[in-house]
C-alpha cells in the first residue's frame, strides 16, 4: 500500500517537472522570438533613419520610371489622419511619383478629395485629368479616390451595362449561349460607370492588416503589395526602401 501511494507521488511529480520543463522551453523560445522581431525592428528603424540621412548611396538614384502608378490602401479609421495623409503624398511627388490611387474602405479619402487636392500644389483630381486627356501630363500629380463600393458594386454595374448591350443588339438564342465576353469588354464597361482606372505597379499597406482590404481586385493582378505599417508609424526612409526595391525587381508577367 505504501509502494503504490510512493508511485502515484513520483508520478505526479514527474508529471509537474515535465509541464514545467515545457513551460520553461515555450518562455524560452517566445523570449527568443521576441529577442529576434525586437532586432529586427531596430534595424529596420536604423536603416530607415540612414535611409532619411542620405546616408546609404543606393538608395538615392531611384528609377521611379518604372512606377508609373502607385496605389496606397490605408485602413478606415486611420484615413481620417488628413496631415499624415498630405505629409505622404508630398514625400512622394518629391521623389518624382505622378500618379497616385488612394483607397480605403469606407470612402473616408473620397470625403476628403477636395481638402487634399488644395493642400498639394498643382494636383489633378484623376477624373478631371482623364477626361481632359493630361494623364500622361509629367508635371502635376494626380490623385485618385477609390472606396469599397468602386469593388463589387462596380462589377454588377458593369455586368449590367454589358448585359443591356447585348440585350439590345438583337442577337438570337443560339448565338447568345456562345457569347462569352473577353476582359477588354469587360474594361470598357467598368471605365464606362467610373471604375476603370489604370493598374498599380506597387501598392503600399498602411494600417494593421496585411491585406489590401478590398481594393478592387481586377485592378491589381500583377501588382507588388507592400504591408508600411500603420500610417501614424510611417517614416520616409520605409517609403524609400520600398520603392526602391520594387524598381530593382524584375518583374514577369505570365500569360
């Protein structure tokens, strides 16, 4: 009786020493992580404030030709953050970017449209700048607004302008069972209810999640997303790096 009461005790004890053992392996492992983000955290600060500096050479002969559109998807809440918003756009123009998408969900940015257009010299409204023929204009930046509704609703928009085309051409039953239509059709019609803009080259993040949060998806088929951060974190040197390492890659685009 002894024996097997000394047993379940050893047991028992050997039970708790295991979950401690355990215990001590997950703390050292979450320690050792949380070591390894926290260093990469400060070099990535580090070379971002060199970045700023000047400091690393490669960094300041971009070839930002070959960001022709710049897409920048900022999280709702953070949208309402009009001076960052502003101090963001003006980095870019600095560095020569002409052509801007800005997207959140809410159409936060689209209520916003006519305070940061004036708080930018020369700036163009995209849509004044389509219909005048000027986007290829090197001079002035311009500005797109995009929301959620620019997504889905779109699509069913352009679906029914396609729909109603079709329906008024007068074609027979047979030949409607084989019509099937191609993505410039498509295009067309989406540009057709104001939802047609050009594709990114690059689309920056700026919030928590790494997603592009519902931009149109059409739109960013062979796009580079870049997750920034959240806007009120951003710096320029991150901004930099950024484009910087999209104009270094060499893209394929697969048929």
């Amino acid at each position: 009786m002894d024996f097997s009461n000394e047993s379940r005790v050893l047991h028992r004890c050997s039970a708790q020493i295991g979950n401690l053992l355990l215990l001590s392996l997950w703390h050292l492992v979450h320690s050792i992580i949380s070591i390894c983000n926290f260093t990469l955290d400060i070099a990535n600060v580090l070379e971002s404030y060199l970045i700023s500096s000047g400091l690393l050479g490669r960094y300041k002969s971009l070839h930002i030709a070959k960001l022709r559109y710049l897409a920048i998807v900022i999280e709702s809440e953070e949208a309402y953050q009009t001076s960052k918003i502003i101090e963001l756009l003006q980095w870019l123009e600095a560095v020569g970017v002409k052509h801007v998408c800005l997207y959140d969900k809410e159409g936060i940015l689209k209520k916003s449209k006519d305070f940061i257009l004036e708080n930018l010299d020369g700036a163009i409204w995209f849509q004044d700048a389509h219909e005048n023929n000027v986007l290829l204009d090197q001079q002035h930046m311009t500005l797109e607004f995009v929301s959620f509704s620019d997504g889905k609703e779109a699509v069913a928009k352009a679906a029914n302008v396609l729909f109603m085309k079709y329906s008024k051409s007068g074609v027979t039953d047979q030949n409607q069972k084989e019509k099937i239509f191609t993505e410039s059709q498509m295009s067309e019609a989406l540009k057709t209810v104001g939802s047609g803009g050009p594709e990114p080259d690059l689309l920056l993040v700026y919030g928590p999640a790494r997603c592009h949060l519902g931009f149109p998806a059409w739109r960013i088929k062979y796009t580079e997303i870049v997750h920034m951060g959240p806007l009120k974190s951003m710096n320029y040197g991150s901004l930099i790096k950024a484009i910087y390492k999209f104009t270094m890659v060499r893209q394929n685009y697969g048929k």
